[in-house]
DNA sequence: TATCGTGTCGATACGCTGTATCGAGAAGGG
DNA sequence: CCCTTCTCGATACAGCGTATCGACACGATA
C-alpha cells in the first residue's frame, strides 16, 4: 500500500550520533532499569528501527561500554589535597552517582572501564594514592583495595536488601530463618540492619581500609 | 504418526529434583558461562523439555538462586581461630571456589546469598568479626568492609582484564591510550599491573582491611 | 475390577531479544 | 543525466522465558 511508504525526502530524517544513542540508553536505564535497555527500546526512542545503532555501534556490548564510559564522565575529579581526603571524595562522589544510576553498578561488575572517562577515573585514584610515596605494587595493591571496596560496598547497597519495599515478605522471612537458632551471631547483629544509613556504612568501611592503607606506609611487606 | 507418539509407559521417565537440577545447571555454566544456562539447556542435559522445570522451580531467578545457595554451601567453614585468621581463611577459600565456579561472582553482584548456605556463610563472617568484642554497630561496619572487599575483588579479578589471552588487542589499546599522556600516574604503574599475581594481590588487600579493623578496636566514632 | 478425579508432563505458542542479510533509495561525482 | 557508493531499515532467524492447555499415568473410590 502506497500510504505506508514513506513519501520520498523523508529517508534522511535525523543524524545520531553515538552520543545520542548513549543518552538515548541512559535514560531509559534509569527509568527502567538496565534490563529495559534493548536495541530495540533505544532505537524506538530515538525515533527509528535497531539496524539504525548498528551505524553507530558494533554490538550492544559496545553501547554497554560507552554507557559505562558516561557515567565515569559523570564523577568529578576530586578537589585537590591529601591522598586520604581525595580517596575520600572519589569514593563520595561515585556513591553519589552510582545512586543516580543504579545500573551502574551492575556494569561496574561486568566490564572494564576502558573508556577515557574510565581511564581518567583509574588515573585519579592512582594519582591519590601515588601521594603516599609508596613502592609501585604497594600502590597497586592500595587502589585495588580501595576499588575492590567502592564496588563492592555499592553492589551490596543496591542490591535489593531486606530493607526493600515489596521485601516485606524477604524480611519475614530472614526472620523465620534466623529463629530457627542455626544463626546466632546475625540473630545479635541482625537489629542493627536497618539502623545504618547507607552513607554512613560506606564512609565508615571506607576508613577501615584507608586506615590499613595508612599502616602499610612504613615498611610492611 | 505412530512411530513419534511415546508408548504408554514411557512418560513417566526420571524424577527429578531441585539438586538435580541446580547440578545440571551449575555443570552448564561451568563448562560454557553462565549466559549458557538457559531453561531449554538444562532441561535439554536432564533429557526433557524446559516446561518440566518448572515444577521444580518458579522462574529462571529461582534457579540461579539455587546455584548461588549450592556455591555458598562449597566454600569451607574456616578453622576455629583468631578473627583475624578465620577471616582470612574465609576470604581465601571464597576466591578458590569462585576460581572453579567464575559465573558464582556475577550471581555475588546480582543477588542476595539468602538462603541456608549463604545465611551459613554470613553467619561465619559475623562470627568471626564479634570475636573482636566490638559495638554492633562496628561489627556490621567491618563485616561490609570486608564483605565489599572480597566481592569487588573477586569481580574485578574475573573481570577480562588487560592480560587476559584475547586481550592482545586490548592490551595494544590501553598502551596506546597511555602513551597519549593523558594519565602519568596510570603510565607508571602499569608495568606492575602483570607483575602481580591475583592471589597474593588478594591477599595483600585483604591485609590492608584487617589492619583498619584492627584499628577500630579503641574507642573509634 | 472398573471408573473417576488428580496431578504431572511437555507440545505449542507468544512476545521478546540480538543481529545477519539484503533490497530500496538518497547523495555525490563524472 | 546517469552511475556509483553509501546509508537506511524491513524482513528474517534462532534463541530466550514462560502462559496455556490437552493428554496421559497414577491413586483412590465404587
């Protein structure tokens, strides 16, 4: 049928570009959660078909990454000042921005940040800890500490805990199983959950392994 | 045709079982990655068709669940010691089961280990840290901390990294985008990034939280 | 023993995914 | 004006999780 085709001119109707297509995902990873983001939904929003991506993109996996790429652009650099306080700005920062993108994290844990932003985010916590003048593979072990921490301590957070609304239910029955005795020791601590803001926890494991760090200074192994 | 129908008699083939099925599961993903294991796959292993699971199962999430409580329950209770050795125990038997089960860390950053062998394996780490005689409160500070290190470790060490044997070309990518300049602390320390076994880096940072737990033991905030 | 209810099994189907293929059409150079 | 070249996107395919439902085997009842 005639009608359907579309009218000649009509064709080259918006350039893209990979910005845009990655804003296009972002938002929709926000808005639904990084599951909701198919070729298919982005490519909707943008207001075509998927094939069209595939100009931009080789594989959904490489808008994966340029996603992963954004959000690191989204970190601020961490004003200047000793290594501990910038550890302490970077690890806030991220936080922060982890919690305005959830799937964040859940990317954190499976890709590299390659990307520049990623790069220059590595390049910042190097650098911070590269202040305490310690040996190169102290300094290693240093960040893959603080690193390890951060995106740990953030995968924990956002995973659905028994703090969740509709995790009334997985409360009850963290409940049931703790009574049943075989567990005392988070039967005594189990209270406690709920009492610990998540800034809070974070900070305070932060300075846990920012202390260790501090005590590796002199001439440990 | 008749030749296709079942004889009578031969529908009722082979119970099944949660165990069986999680088995098969786990074989699957061990062998080809956890994206390998669909419902048609497993069930394909067990010799049926994927309806059939779900009588042993409410959806796929179930089934991972399962698989993460069946890792939980391979990782050893450590030794009755100090806090500081049952930890270490702890984390260093956690890094050898991921190594013969890589999928179980992307299961650590996805869902809550709540079932018996996961509340076990809580239990154990809690347990371990109260030997510390700390506040609750610092209790479950130190339990996350070293919590979020040992998960955000083992992620980032499963992680495809720069040595990985595809990574060649990832390799050539990082070099060059070091050599841009652009990250001078990056570019000193990258030397170091193979020079570092993944165990004793493990290690090394674990050592780093321990000595900040430690130091939380006076009178800390 | 014959019959019926009950509960399990799995074939079929639906809507979704990522992406390979390829024809149609616009853009630019001769 | 025509022909080449590149871009676009419709179509298609294999695979996914799972809802539906008819067919069958089993256990209890008459």
């Amino acid at each position: 049928m005639i009608w359907e085709r579309p009218e000649p001119g009509e064709r080259r109707a918006v350039r893209l570009s990979r910005e845009a297509v990655t804003a296009a995902a972002m938002a929709l990873a926000d808005a639904e959660g990084l599951e909701a983001v198919s070729l298919r939904r982005v490519a909707a929003a943008l207001g075509t078909g998927p094939m069209r991506l595939y100009g931009y993109l080789d594989s959904k996996d490489d808008l994966l990454d340029l996603m992963m790429d954004a959000v690191c652009g989204e970190i601020p650099p961490p004003p200047p000042g000793d290594w501990r306080g910038e550890l302490r700005a970077i690890a806030r920062d991220t936080q922060r921005t982890a919690r305005r993108h959830p799937w964040y994290v859940t990317l954190l844990g499976t890709r590299q940040p390659y990307g520049p932003n990623g790069l220059a985010y590595s390049e910042r916590l190097f650098a911070a800890v590269a202040r305490l003048g310690l040996p190169a593979r102290l300094t290693v072990h240093a960040v893959d500490a603080v690193r390890a921490y951060i995106a740990g301590f953030l995968q924990l957070e956002l995973l659905p805990g028994p703090e969740a609304e509709p995790g009334e239910e997985k409360l009850a029955y963290l409940a049931r199983s703790v009574a049943t005795g075989k567990y005392p020791t988070l039967a005594w601590i189990i209270a406690e959950f709920e009492a610990v803001g998540p800034e809070e926890a974070f900070a305070e494991g932060l300075e846990r392994v920012l202390d260790g760090i501090a005590a590796a200074r002199p001439g440990a192994p």
